[in-house]
C-alpha cells in the first residue's frame, strides 16, 4: 500500500505527537503507511503525488481569516504551501481530508466564506448528516446524528455553488463538506475521543484558546462523553483510497 500523507502544523511536540497518534490508531495504519510532515518547522518539500494514496491535513493553530498583518511569517509560508499543493490536488480530484484547519484551507482556496460567525467553544457537540451526507462514500456506516468534538475560532459561514454540504450543526451550519469527488474537509475533529481532548486541553491550557482556569472543568466535561462515530470517517477514508 502506498502510504498516506499528513501535514500538521502544531509546535508542541506532545500534541503533535498525540494528533499523529490518533490518526495511526482510527486509521488502522501502521508509522510506515503514514508519512507526518510537520510544516511549522521546515517548508514543504517537493511531492510527488503518485507515491501517496491519499493527503490529511491535521488541526492548526492558525486562524486563516486573520488579517495579513497579524499572521506570522510561518503562518504565511504554511498557507502559501498548502494553497500551492491544493491547486495540484483539485485540479486530479486526488483524496483529501482536512480536519477543522481544513475548513479554512480547502474552504478559502474554493472561494468559501471563511470568518468568525459561526466559531465554537471548545464542547462536544451533535452533528447531523445532509442528505448527500447519507448517500456518500466517506460517512457510511454512520448514524444521521451523532456526537463529535470541535472548537474553532473560525468557521465557513457560506459554501460556494459546487461544493456539497454533507452535515451541518446547531451552532455552526457546515461541519463538513466535499468537492469534487474525494477532497473532503470537517469542522469537527474525526480523530478526537476524550481522553485526546483532555491531553489538548492540558497542554493548550494557557495559550489563549480559553481560560487558564476553566482547563479542569473543561476536561471533565469531556470525560463525560464516548465519541467513537466521527472515527469511522478516518476508517472510510483509508479503506476507500488506499492504493
């Protein structure tokens, strides 16, 4: 099987260690079949395409719809980067999946609104499946609701014309979409159960996502619930693009 690729951008070792683990264990994938990048330390380097069966961008702590001049000169080379791979990406309709920072990568490179209307604590919360939701690929074998993890500052408060809204929230109205035929992108996170959102929160706990204070309460909050269904999208996409 040719491997997977996931780019992450997250600078703390322990949650970028912790997001890459997460993938391996719902992907059902060994290290071998998923090549970690991490773009907040070295440019992206050249790829060729036909050596993956498929890419995953992981959660980010950039916020897209920041304006230029309060983005870093990090944050501005990640976003230049992956535009550049996403254009390769769209125009052969190549498999893609990106989890919340996705949103804002696949959502503003196919001309989206990406701002801050509809952001989300930090919470589990009830996602519901469109009725494209139900008819693809990616999401079989899910229930029409259930219960997954999110909390974004930013979110996509309007899909352009071709692309399909495949479930949606309460609080925020595209929780997951498609274009094309396989670039998909989540709000939520599919690779988050309780005990990754507790190690999140622990190590987020003071830069800024919520208050220093509130970090045990949130995770206890979070122990309150089993999530298991959003992993099953990591699974489909696995078993639908290994190659």
């Amino acid at each position: 099987m040719l491997p997977f690729l996931l780019l992450a951008s997250r600078a703390e070792d322990a949650a970028a260690d912790d997001e890459y683990a997460a993938y391996l264990r719902y992907g059902g994938l060994e290290e071998r079949e998923l090549r970690r990048i991490r773009l907040e330390s070295a440019p992206l380097p050249e790829l060729d395409l036909s050596e993956y069966s498929g890419v995953i961008v992981g959660g980010s702590p950039f916020t897209s719809s920041d304006p230029p001049e309060d983005k870093s000169l990090v944050q501005h080379r990640v976003e230049q980067e992956l535009s550049g791979l996403l254009d390769q990406l769209v125009a052969r309709d190549f498999p893609f999946l990106g989890a919340c920072y996705g949103v804002g990568t696949l959502g503003r490179h196919q001309g989206a609104v990406i701002d801050r209307t509809f952001g989300e604590p930090l919470a589990a919360v009830e996602i519901g499946l469109t009725d494209a939701g139900l008819q693809d690929p990616l999401l079989q074998g899910m229930p029409q609701a259930f219960t997954a993890f999110a909390g974004h500052k930013e979110a996509c408060s309007s899909l352009p014309a071709h692309a399909v809204l495949l479930a949606g929230s309460a609080a925020c109205p595209v929780q997951m979409f498609r274009v094309r035929s396989n670039l998909y992108a989540t709000q939520f996170h599919p690779e988050l159960d309780a005990e990754g959102l507790v190690t999140r929160i622990d190590i987020y706990r003071n830069a800024g996502y919520f208050p220093p204070e509130s970090a045990e309460d949130l995770m206890a909050d979070a122990r309150k619930f089993t999530v298991t269904e959003p992993m099953k999208i990591l699974r489909n996409f696995v078993t639908s693009y290994a190659a």
